[in-house]
C-alpha cells in the first residue's frame, strides 16, 4: 500500500509565498515555508521574538542574514 504525503497551505502562507516568490526562486520559497511552517510565524503577527526565530531557523537551514532579512521583511508585508 503506498502513502502519499500532501502539503496543504494555510491562506497566510500562500499569502507569504507570493510576497517571498518576488525575490526567491519557487523551489526556495517552499523550502523556506516549510522549515518555518512548525514555528506558527506564518500565522502570528511579526514581532521581534518571530525576528529572532526566522533568523536561527532559516541559518540553521543553510539561509545567510541578508536571506533571512528578506523573510522578515516578507512577513512584515503579510502582517500589515
């Protein structure tokens, strides 16, 4: 019996994903979604503590600052 993993995306990460596509390639916007996607940022508003959670995780995946930075100010984007 063979099982099929399905991604489903939540409104405010596919809003995410938009404002990331215009800077990261596609397959890079969903990496980037879905090592996040377990941290509940995509859903809350940004505030510093998010800041500081994109920055470790996106570095510990492999992202630089100025990646990072990008992520952040995506998601200041989506909050407002």
């Amino acid at each position: 019996m063979a099982t099929e993993t399905i991604t489903i995306f939540t409104p405010s990460e596919i809003m995410l994903a938009a404002l990331l596509g215009k800077t990261f390639r596609p397959e890079s916007v969903l990496d980037i979604i879905r090592s996040l996607s377990d941290l509940g940022i995509t859903e809350h508003p940004y505030d510093a503590v998010c800041v500081e959670k994109v920055h470790e995780r996106l570095q510990w995946y492999g992202y630089n600052a100025n990646e990072a930075n990008q992520v952040v100010w995506a998601l200041r984007e989506r909050a407002k």
